[in-house]
C-alpha cells in the first residue's frame, strides 16, 4: 500500500512539472493601408460623336460590339437610360460641359459657367481636343475656357490649299474605296481621324500636370460611314449583303430616286419638311440591302471608335494616371439608321428619340474608390454630367443651377444614384478628411444630395 502510495505521489509531482515552453508565433504581418480616394482626382471625359447606346455593349452584352467599352463597364458604373439634350453637336455639348439642358441661346452659354472654367478656379488645369469641326470656339464658345485644346476640323479648315493637297495621299485611298466624292465634307471626315485625336491628347498630357480635366471627342461613327479601308474592304465584308444594284455608298451625294408612290408622298413630305428639305437625310430612295450597308458601317465606325478609347486608356495605364482619374464616357447624340424615314441627326429634336438621343454614359473610378460596377437604370440626361463632376471635385454647384434660364433645366447630380449602386460611399470621400467614412457622415452626404435635388424638383 505505502508502494502504491509512493508511486501515485511521484506521477502528482510530474504532471504539476511546467510544459517546456514552446517558441512565440512570428507577428502578423501589418494589413497594408488601405488605399485613399485622391482628394483632387483628375478626370477624362471621353465623348464618342455619333454612337448609339444600341450600338454598344453596353446595350448589346457582345463584347465584339465595343471590347474597350465591355473591359472598362467591368469596373465601372453604367447609367442605361442615358439621354442627349439634342440631336446635334453644339447642343449637346454645351449641356454636356456646363449642365443646362437649355440656354444655347441665352448668357448661359458663357464659357466662365463651364466645367473648365469651374475647375481651373479649383486649382484644376485643363485641356480638350476635339475631332469634330462644329467643336471650334467659334461654333461652341463653352470650349474657349479650356487652357489647352486644339480642334482638328478647325485645323483642316485654316489650311492652305497647299497644305490640304499635302495630305492627299492619307485621304484619297479612303475616297476612292468608297466610290466617293471628293467633296470638302468628306475630305474632312477623313482627316480628323482618332489617330489625330490621340497624338494631340497625348501632347496635352504630356505638357498638363496633375490634378486635371480633360476632354477628347472621337468622330469615326459619324457619316458619311468610310471606316478605314485598312480594316474594312466593301467588296469582302459586304459580299454576303447583296449589294443592290444601285447603290451609291457617298450617303450625302447620292442621286435621289423620285418617289411615285401617292401613298408615299404625304410621308415623304412631313421627312423633308423635318429636315429642313435635305432630301439624303430621307431614306425613301434606300431599300433593306443599302440600309443593311450603311449599318455595317457604321457598327464597323464604332470599333475604331472603340480602339481609340482602348489606346486612350493604356496612354493613361503608361503615365500612372488610372490610378488618380475618373473616366466618363458617353456621345453627344444618337444617329437614325432608317428610323423615322429618316438617316444620321440634326433633325431639330424631332426624330426618333431611341436612336437620336439615347446614348452610353459610363463612369469608371480609380480603384482606390472601390466602386462596385453596375447598371443604374433611372432616367438621366448629359446636363447631369457638370453638377456630378462638381459633386465629385467637392465643388457647391448651386450657384450655377441657380442660373438656369428655365427652373428645373440645369442637371442634376448622379452620385447618390452611384452610390446605391455600388452601395458604397465612393466618390464622395473626396470630400471628407482622410479615413472611414461614418455612418453619420455618410447620412449626411446622402441628406445633402437629396436636398439639392429636391430643391431642382428631381425628388418630391
């Protein structure tokens, strides 16, 4: 028993000896900080002239239609319900860059009410550079606020007969594939090419620091529909269209057939009286197989288009830019392609509005925003594209809207439609020192917003 005893005390005293310690775990590495919105974050406002929102991915889910487009709606916020102002370069371009959906004709149209304008007040420096010739100063006198831009079609207009002639040999291959005239119209439409557009945006870049706004529009999908011959062959990509057997591809200097038909005339009429009488802006004279074409054509227009944002985008992916900008991209108007009896745009807001006015307008944040891409399907304008880039730059805009000739006509901002959105506090952190956003402060950014647009009469 006194064994036992001894044996059962020697086993106690064991188990109460320490364990031997084991070696401490490593520490954990340190989370990297998490990345801040840049308080001034430049901005890039893409504008493709002419492009349908049915002509995008954006509408189509084939990333054929517009690869660059589909990449970037990856990461970024689509608003699909996106309408033009009007059907015309000017108008549209004027809401576009200082957010009143009317006052083309009144002091508003005043480039100090502009985005540049606004912005350079801010610290910001910006630059343009516009393909499309209606983007002079003279046509459009918002852009004179930009510190830099250059207008291509204007520079093909202040050549000299010589300097025209010098170009020839890029121009006329592009006519002479297309049968086409050697009109001043398309000789111009084959000069201001998205080549051109980037090689300008790339001088400004190079020569404008940071923060900036900028503004490039690209003209391929506007008529008369001669994408590059370098890509496009009439005879190889149109064989399976069974060409008509009159057809003239030079859209705007065609021979019109006269229309016999009395049942006809009436519409025929009420189209030209539309148009102010330019009879190639009908499509009376244009059966399904030349429609068929000049739709090829111009979707083809688009691609280039598109390659021309993809070049953009690796410009700004070279220069450690993407990390710092917002991308907006949208167009100017739509085109009419046989809707309404109708071809191309300029029809005084009074053609088929899906394919005249309805158009892309996507928005792509730097990822330190960490927007969550998506679709917003309330119904917005281009006049909304100002107050959002003011709301975005921390800049009150009401003054501005206060100026609006009509109450109720100057835009309304997108942010707190993109924060639902992405259900996130993105774009407005630019606003708020460094750090988490609060509960408390993200209730009274969205109180804010909602109060600016009642008082525009967007919210009841």
């Amino acid at each position: 028993m006194r064994r036992l005893l001894m044996i059962l005390a020697l086993c106690a005293a064991a188990s109460c000896r320490e364990a031997p310690k084991r070696a401490a775990a490593p520490p954990a590495p340190p989370k990297p900080a998490r990345a801040q919105p840049p308080r001034q974050p430049n901005f890039l406002l893409i504008v493709v002239d002419t492009l349908r929102f049915d002509a995008t991915s954006l509408a189509s889910g084939r990333a054929t239609d517009s690869p660059h487009i589909a990449a970037l709606a990856g990461r970024g916020i689509s608003f699909v319900n996106a309408y033009s102002t009007w059907d015309e370069t000017t108008g549209s371009h004027f809401s576009m860059l200082t957010g009143f959906a009317t006052g083309l004709e009144t002091p508003v149209n005043d480039p100090r009410l502009s985005i540049p304008h606004q912005l350079k007040e801010h610290g910001y420096k910006t630059f343009g550079t516009a393909a499309n010739l209606m983007l002079s100063p003279k046509a459009t006198p918002v852009v004179a606020a930009f510190d830099d831009y250059a207008c291509i079609g204007d520079r093909w207009k202040s050549m000299t007969p010589a300097q025209q002639r010098a170009a020839e040999p890029e121009i006329a291959p592009r006519l002479r594939a297309y049968g086409a005239k050697s009109t001043d119209f398309n000789k111009l439409m084959a000069y201001v090419t998205g080549k051109r557009a980037v090689a300008s945006l790339r001088e400004q870049l190079d020569r404008t620091k940071a923060p900036f706004f900028g503004f490039v529009n690209i003209v391929e999908p506007h008529d008369p529909y001669f994408p590059d011959p370098a890509i496009y062959d009439p005879k190889r990509d149109e064989a399976d269209l069974a060409r008509p057997k009159r057809f003239d591809g030079d859209l705007r200097n065609r021979t019109l057939r006269k229309v016999t038909d009395r049942a006809l005339l009436k519409r025929v009429a009420a189209s030209r009286k539309r148009v102010g009488d330019r009879g190639w802006q009908t499509t009376f004279d244009l059966d399904d197989k030349a429609m068929a074409i000049y739709r090829r054509r111009y979707q083809c227009e688009v691609r280039e288009a598109d390659a021309v944002i993809g070049e953009i985008v690796e410009m700004l992916r070279e220069r450690k830019l993407l990390d710092s900008t917002v991308l907006i991209i949208t167009s100017d108007h739509g085109e009419s392609l046989g809707e309404a009896d109708l071809i191309t745009h300029a029809f005084g807001n009074a053609g088929d509005r899906e394919s005249t006015h309805r158009v892309p307008l996507l928005w792509v944040f730097p990822p330190a925003y960490e927007a969550r891409p998506g679709k917003v399907d309330v119904l917005t304008s281009l006049a909304d594209v100002a107050p959002t880039v003011y709301e975005i730059a921390g800049i009150d805009w009401m003054p501005i809207a206060n100026r609006a000739p009509v109450p109720g006509t100057y835009g309304k901002s997108l942010l707190l439609r993109m924060s639902e959105a992405a259900r996130r506090a993105l774009p407005w952190t630019a606003r708020l020192p460094a750090g988490a956003i609060t509960e408390e402060q993200r209730k009274q950014f969205r109180s804010e917003t909602e109060a600016r647009q009642r008082s525009l009469g967007y919210l009841q």
